[in-house]
C-alpha cells in the first residue's frame, strides 16, 4: 500500500515493512535506497549534522523566547 501523494517528489528512503510484514516474507514494491554518490558523500555527511544542529539551536531560541513571553503573560 502506497500512501505516498503522486505530486510529491519521490524519496530516497522507500515505505517502511513493518517487522510483523517482514516476519512474513512479505516486502515492498516500492523503490530500494540509493547508493550515495561518492563525489558527494564527504560533503552530505558534513552538511547534514551541521543542519541538524542548527535546527536543534533554532528550535532551543524559540522555545527560551516562549517561556519568556509566557512568564510575562502569567505575571
């Protein structure tokens, strides 16, 4: 069952098998990973932790700014 929307791009990663599917035998139709490309994989392995942490900092500032905004609102 594919619950993907068909104008979406498609993923690398294909639906997941639950392990209860898989215990069966049963597997995906779908498409399988991809290789990384070797003229990239230093480069996505060094981006994407860094993104990743970026994220967590943005996400920690706006969770600091809205305790600070409810603390004002409850005083």
């Amino acid at each position: 069952m594919n619950t993907q929307d068909p104008r979406q791009a498609q993923d690398k990663v294909p639906d997941p098998v639950s392990s209860e599917r898989a215990q069966k035998g049963e597997r995906n139709e779908g498409p399988t990973l991809e290789r990384p490309e070797r003229a990239t994989e230093a480069v996505d392995k060094v981006i994407t932790p860094t993104e990743v942490k970026e994220l967590e900092n943005d996400t920690r500032q706006i969770n600091e700014r809205l305790r600070t905004v409810e603390n004002k609102l409850h005083r």
